[in-house]
DNA sequence: TATCCGACCTTTTTT
DNA sequence: AGGTCGGATA
C-alpha cells in the first residue's frame, strides 16, 4: 500500500497531525480547516502503516450522522470496507460495551433504552408517588439535576448533601427514579455512559480487554465532551493507549448541556506527552468573512487561542440590513433568495440561522408565500412522535414485560378501561413488592384486588402483548410491525382523531412499517441480537434524523445550534439584536455571553461566498412588542467589510408599507428612532398614530415608561 | 371518557 | 402568540 497517497492533498500541518508519531495529541482546528479530514486521515495512515489494523480503532464522535460519515470517509480513503474499527457515538458506544456485557454491568439482557421524553414521565410519575407537589419539584428541574448528576458520575450514594433538606430531598427522588428505572430494566441516555464506565472501573478483565485492543482512540469535537464522556476516554486509554483529539474551542456552544470546553487543557495535563498543533488555514470562506469571525470571537477572552486566515481572495462585503420588523426581514431574505435563483444559483446554497426557533414561523410564511421549497431543520424527529412511541412500546414491552416505561404508555392508550384507579393499584404493589408493573398486573389479577371490569379489561390487556410475543419471532421486522399495529388498536384509534392531524399519525405509522422492514441490524453495532432487539434498540439511538433528500434543492433554516459542522454558499443570520442574539437569558453572565459570541462565531463561519446579516427596529415575540438595540455582536464586526443595505422605495420597502398598513402620518418619526423630551427625557419611538395637528407618538421613556403624547406639543428633539 | 378551558411557559440539542 | 398540560365538566 503506498503510505503516501494519505499524505497527498494535505498541507503541511494537516500532515505533521497526521502523521505524528503515536502518542497523545490534541489538534485544535478551526472552522474549515479540514479537521474531519485530518481524523480520517489519521486512522487511514495507522492502518497504512501497519501500525494497527482496523480492529485495534476506536473513534467517537457525538451525533450519528457525524459518525456515519466518518466511517464512509475512511472506508472511501481506504477503498475498502472498515470492519471492526468501533466507530460510533459516546452513546452508540456504550450502548454496545453495555450489551456484550450486560451482566458485569449488572443489566438484564433485554434492557430497554429509555430516551429523555420517557424519562421526565418518569420522573413525573416518581414525583407524584412521593406525594410531592409538582409545582414546586419541577420535573424538568429534577431531570436536569439528575442527569447532571450522572454526567458528573455520581450515584445517589455519593452526592454531598451538606445537610441541606432540599438536595436531600433531590437525592432522594434521583434514588427512587434510579430503582425503578432498575427493577424495570431501563437505561437513560446518561446512564448509558455512567455504566459504561463503572463497567470499566470495576470490571478489571473487561476494561483490559478494550485496552489492549483499542491502543487507537480518536474523538471528533472534543470541546463538546463532557465529564463523563472523558473519564470515559480516560480510563480506556490507560497508560498505553493514544488519544487523537480534535476540537475548537471556539465552537463551543453546548456548554449548557455540560459540555466542558476545560477539557481540552485537561486533556494536555492528564494525558502524557501531549502535543498541540494547530489547523488555522481555512478552506471555505472569503476572507472578508473570515475577518469578521476573527474580529468578534478576538472580544472573547480565555481561548487557546487561533487565527484563522485563506489564501481565498477578498471576497464580498458582508450585507448589515435593519429592517422595520420581522415581516420585513423574512422578506428581505425570501427576496436575497429568490433574486439569487433567479441568477442561476441553487436554493440548497442557501441557509437562514436563526437564534431561536420560534423565529423559524414568520421565516416561513414568506418562503411558503414566494413558492419557495426549504426545509425546517430540528423540530420533531420519527423516533419521537408519540405514534411511533406507542407503536414502539408495544413491542417493546413484548420482548421485555418489566419495560415499565412502555406498560405506563400504552396500557390504556387506546383506552380500554384501564383507568387511574387500577393503574394505581398496580403502582403501589410494584413499589411496595419492588416488582415491574407488569408482575404486579399479573398478582392483582391473581389476587383481584381492583374491580371486575378493570380485572377483565386487564386481563385483556396482558393476553394481548402476551399473544404478540409468539408470532414476533419468526416472521420479518416489517410484518412483525404491521402486526403491531393492527392488533393493538392504534390505527382505530388514531383514525377517530379529527383533523389532518390523525391522518399525518397513521401516514406515520405506515411508515415506520417500511422503516421496520428496510431496517438490516448491522452485526458490528448489534452483535448477536435478535433483530427485534436490534431495531428497538435502533430506535432509540437514532432519533431518526430525517436524511436530507439530495435530490431537492430547497432552502435550509435552521438554529444557529444546529448549523454547526454545516457549510453553505449563502448564509442569512437573522435577528441580530440585544436580548434576542445574545439571547436575553445568557446577556447577564460573562462567560454565558462569550458562548453566544462563539455561536455567533460558529454561524459566521458557515458561510463560504456570501453572508448577510440582518436584524429589525421592531420585533413581535411571545406576543410582546420590542423596539430592540442592535446586536453588539454587529458592533463588534470590522465596519471595512460591511456594507449597509438601503432598500429602495421600489423593493422590501414599499411591499411592506402596502402589507402591512403601518403607513405612519408623516411625523418626521420613526419607529424605534431615540428621542428626547424636556420633561420626560430620553425614550424610544414606540407608536405613531393621525395626522397634522392630531397626530400623536407613543414614546417609551428611559425613566418614566411609555407615554402616549401629542406630537405638536411634545417638542421632541431627534438629535443629541 | 372526551372535551374544553385556563394556567403556564417559552434558548440553544444530541443521545 | 401559540402550544402543552392538567383539572374540571358534560
């Protein structure tokens, strides 16, 4: 095999990473900067060069795609296929250490996954057995403790409570969750870490096992790991493995799920012989834009610090356009967008990043109303919709009955008699007996201790997922799924819900019919599961991220959060204002605001050609009014690349004036514009209203708050 | 058991 | 504004 061909293409420090002698070492790669390509290099130049073969290959990354692509890439750089490497997600991962050996990690053998929906019902359903309020313990809240717990590896044991009631009283709930989830055999997304560590920890022949194979590990976006997910890669390191990081820490933007950015100087300390280097030659942006992202992220302080620079020309200015609202803004884009079709360029080059969600709807209506096709990125995934959650659930609890999570979901959906009294009865006894619901169902059966007609509508109950159980074996996925369905009652059931809405669900629910059947467990991430297993297990590791179909050019709007990794010839950032971008909620804390400029940073960075940036003097949101300050993120761009866009009187102006009959009395005024009044001082131009003589302003003042004045007698003065 | 009403909340997302 | 959720009601 000629070794050098994975050099090729390379520039000189991509290479040095590369083909660094085995050892610990941490690249810290820049936006565009080939770092994907560099790990991908990096395990096809070990197999290469005989240092190891695939088998001896661990490389985790965070998301599935992501980890699909890599094994795509490396196997296209190697022309041939990967088999054995481990490549995967930190979940994906674990999930498979945990099914190999599911006994020394102290789990029955069809444990079920529970995703973070399944967990807050549980969490709720816990809360309400200890009778307390949950209004006051809210289960949100509680969840997040809990999983923060887990990520910081603590069991219940050993948190340190200092003697404060509350946290007790949190310890106490994780406890009670953790038992149940236990005795039903169920594992949440954290837990699928922690045990996959402490199956490390305390398993010495396991973890010796990974050890001696895995002397090869690699890790994609290291700056998004979080404790866990290092002491994970920590202690299967050990002392003679190498760990290959690549992470910005420039583009760390999930801090608020506990991603540790300090894990990228930790990983200098604890790691022996740790080298650094660093990728800072962008390949995908103009220099204009690369200017830009320097300038703001260089307002951030405590980076490792990088400067990324293209031998790419100078490029376009960067577009700054202060629109009147949010209407005029999506028009704005919509406009940009359909012009650029119009010259021969693809709507698939063209992205719209938002901060907020929420800001995706008005987006949309201006899309949808110039007959543009897009797609909304985020949102619901397949995997989540409660039809296919109930359908699941079915199944679920018919390979494994002590599945909790699943008797509580579809035990009366659709309804069947079942109701809170009885499922109460059965909570209790589980609880007190320490059993599942399903063998307490089975002993109050025995026992009849709830009503006849509820004993009868139970009894059904259990004959059903019993006799599905039977039939699931032999026959494939797909039809195994119809069966499902049909006999459960769902497809009934969701036909007599009215609206599209019931006829969207059932669509559905066909549709996870043909995933079922397509669905081919692949041996390396399933081992030897059964195929029903397999495909549950599937199910909850993969949200079922819609692909993007390649063959529809449609406008992509997204949240700046899930543009990341993304590139785009086109990029519109929208909203750039005070409290909206940096988000209100982040504008208190320093380092929460420098995360915001890093998300910034990050949508700056995803455009290659052109980037236009807008933002509005008045903004509806969650039905309140504001007239809110430019982004200082927009003050804190180099003024030499921008270039401000006045629209004229023909365009976005007039289209606005006309729609949305705002035409104001000719005031001299404008909405948003900052005046001042002798008496009342400094405000904000909030509202016009009549004409001549008896046109009046709304003015929200600095001191005393908004004011309805005439505007003949207010004297206000516009400059000072 | 279905449906309606009002209280409540609303940053970002993956697994 | 718009969606979700839980409780009250028919």
């Amino acid at each position: 095999m000629d070794v050098s061909s994975v050099l090729e293409s390379l520039n000189e420090v991509q290479r040095e990473a590369v083909a660094a002698p085995t050892g610990n070492l941490l690249v810290l790669a820049g936006a565009g900067s080939g770092k994907t390509r560099v790990l991908v290099h990096r395990i096809a130049w070990y197999i290469q060069t005989g240092q190891t073969n695939p088998y001896g290959i661990l490389a985790v990354t965070f998301t599935n795609k992501a980890a699909a692509e890599m094994r795509s890439r490396i196997e296209v750089l190697l022309q041939k296929p990967a088999g054995g490497m481990w490549v995967g997600t930190f979940h994906g991962l674990a999930h498979r250490l945990l099914r190999a050996h599911w006994q020394e990690a102290g789990l029955p053998e069809n444990f079920q996954i529970l995703d973070s929906d399944d967990q807050s019902r549980i969490i709720k359903r816990v809360i309400r057995s200890m009778s307390l309020d949950e209004s006051q313990y809210s289960p949100r809240e509680i969840q997040w403790f809990i999983n923060s717990q887990k990520d910081e590896g603590l069991r219940p044991q050993n948190i340190e409570t200092h003697g404060d009631p509350e946290k007790q009283l949190l310890v106490k709930i994780y406890q009670a969750y953790q038992s149940l989830c236990d005795r039903s055999g169920l594992v949440d997304f954290t837990e699928l870490l922690l045990r996959a560590h402490e199956l490390f920890r305390d398993q010495e022949q396991v973890l010796e096992i990974y050890q001696q194979r895995f002397r090869h590990l690699l890790v994609d976006e290291f700056q998004d790991t979080n404790a866990l997910q290092y002491a994970w890669l920590r202690i299967l390191a050990g002392q003679n493995g190498s760990l290959f990081a690549v992470g910005d820490d420039d583009q760390s933007i999930y801090s608020w799920r506990g991603a540790l950015v300090e894990n990228m100087q930790r990983f200098q300390r604890d790691f022996d012989g740790c080298t650094l280097l660093r990728l800072e030659q962008n390949y995908r942006s103009s220099a204009n834009i690369l200017k830009a992202a320097n300038t703001l992220i260089a307002n951030n302080s405590s980076r490792l610090g990088k400067e990324l620079w293209t031998d790419d020309e100078e490029g376009e200015k960067i577009d700054l356009y202060l629109a009147y609202n949010e209407h005029d803004e999506a028009r704005f884009v919509v406009d940009r967008v359909a012009t650029a079709k119009i010259n021969g360029n693809y709507y698939c080059d063209h992205a719209i990043l938002y901060r907020v969600g929420a800001q995706s709807r008005v987006l949309e209506e201006q899309i949808m109303q110039a007959g543009i096709p897009y797609r909304v990125f985020g949102g619901m995934r397949f995997y989540e919709r409660a039809e296919i959650k109930d359908a699941l659930a079915y199944l679920r609890l018919s390979v494994f009955i002590d599945d909790d999570a699943s008797f509580e979901r579809i035990v009366n959906t659709p309804t069947r008699g079942i109701g809170q009294r009885t499922l109460e009865e059965l909570r209790n006894r589980a609880r007190q007996d320490n059993i599942s619901l399903w063998q307490s169902a089975v002993q109050t059966i025995q026992d009849k201790t709830v009503p006849e007609r509820a004993l009868n509508a139970l009894e059904r109950f259990l004959k059903l997922i019993a006799e599905l159980r039977p039939d699931l074996k032999d026959i494939e996925l797909g039809e195994v799924m119809d069966v499902v369905i049909k006999n459960s009652g769902l497809i009934d059931h969701f036909r007599k819900e009215k609206g599209e809405k019931g006829l969207a669900r059932i669509e559905n629910l066909d549709e996870l019919v043909v995933a079922a059947s397509e669905f081919d467990a692949d041996k390396e991430e399933y081992g030897d599961m059964d195929p029903l297993s397999a495909f549950l297990s599937h199910a909850a590791l993969e949200s079922g991220d819609t692909q993007a179909d390649s063959y529809t050019d449609y406008v992509s709007l997204m949240t700046l959060h899930s543009a990341k990794g993304l590139e785009f010839e086109n990029v519109f950032i929208v909203g750039l204002e005070e409290g909206l971008f940096p988000h209100q909620r982040s504008s208190g804390d320093l380092l929460q605001l420098e995360e915001e400029r890093r998300l910034c940073y990050v949508g700056i960075t995803r455009a290659k050609v052109k980037l236009s940036l807008t933002y509005t003097q008045h903004r509806r949101l969650h039905g309140a009014e504001y007239y809110p300050q430019p982004s200082r993120f927009i003050g804190e761009l180099p003024v030499e690349v921008l270039s401000e866009v006045r629209l004229g009187s023909s365009s976005g102006l007039s289209m606005f004036t006309s729609n949305e009959n705002t035409s104001k009395s000719d005031t001299g005024l404008n909405l948003g514009q900052r005046v001042n009044h002798l008496k009342f001082g400094e405000g904000i131009v909030l509202n016009l209203e009549g004409k001549g003589s008896n046109a009046r302003v709304q003015i929200n003042f600095k001191e005393t708050g908004s004011k309805w004045l005439v505007l003949a007698y207010a004297n206000l003065q516009t400059e000072f």
